[in-house]
C-alpha cells in the first residue's frame, strides 16, 4: 500500500475515533456528569478501541489474534499517554473557561479544542511509530526468501 493511501486512511481512522471520543468528551461536560479530567479519560478510553481495531485492520491490514504484549499494550500506552499530555490541557483550558466566566457551551467547545490541539501534535510521531514499530511487517522478505533458497540448494 502506498503511503498516501496509508496516511489517508490513518487520517480516516483520526476522524472516526477522534469524533467518538469528542461526543463522549462533550456529551459529560455539558451535562457535568463528571469533571473535564475524568471525561477527558473516559472519553479517550472509548475512542482506543475503534482507534486501535481499524488502524490494525484498516490502515496496516494486520490479520489474525491481537498480541496483548506487541500490539495492544504498546497502542494503549501511546493512546494514555497522549491521554495524560491532553488531561492536563483539558483541565486548564476548562478551569480557565470557567474563571473567564464562559457558558456550558463555550467551556465545552475550549476543552474540546485543548483535547485537538493535544492530539494534533502528536498525531504524526504516532503515524511513524504505529508504521515503523508496532504494525511494521517484520522480515516479510527475509522469510519469504528463506524457503526459496532452500529449495534451490536443495534442487541443485
């Protein structure tokens, strides 16, 4: 696959997830369910999961059982870590909201906006480590050329 089409879909993957989460995200500061921080983690813990299947499936076409400990827990921690970067914005942003005396709609816009702009900027080094480390095709070529030189040495 070619790299503008894995970076189109990676980017589709962004929209989907980052629109699961940004309703979630938005639905708990309106209604103050929770604080901003906790929806923040709420709302990101729901996006993970069609984020991690689609980009596994969908982007790098990885087939077959997850692996919990090369997969799930890397994709997880990437996920929570922009998690705890975008917490911290979220809190300031809707703790500064409030002090300015924004209504629920704005403050709710501000927290969403400090959750983009957090996973804005690290939306590119996840590309790069979901492709060069945690979905790359490890020794594809290396395997499929084994077998062919054994076969030829042994025909020889």
């Amino acid at each position: 696959m070619s790299l503008f089409r894995k970076v189109a879909r990676y980017a589709t993957v962004s929209v989907v997830s980052t629109s699961v989460s940004l309703s979630v995200l938005g639905a708990l500061i309106a209604t103050s369910a929770v604080t901003a921080g906790w929806a923040n983690v709420i709302a990101t813990s729901v996006g993970t999961v069609p984020s991690f299947e689609l980009n596994r499936r969908w982007v790098w076409r990885r087939t077959g059982r997850r692996s919990a400990m090369a997969e799930v827990a890397p994709f997880c921690a990437l996920s929570f870590l922009g998690l705890g970067l975008s917490t911290i914005a979220v809190s300031l942003a809707a703790g500064w909201a409030m002090t300015a005396g924004l209504g629920t709609a704005a403050r709710t816009l501000v927290a969403q906006g400090a959750n983009v702009a957090t996973f804005g900027t690290l939306w590119v080094v996840q590309f790069v480590l979901l492709d060069r480390v945690l979905f790359a095709r490890r020794g594809a070529a290396a395997v499929t050329a084994l077998p062919e030189r054994g076969v030829r040495a042994n025909a020889a």
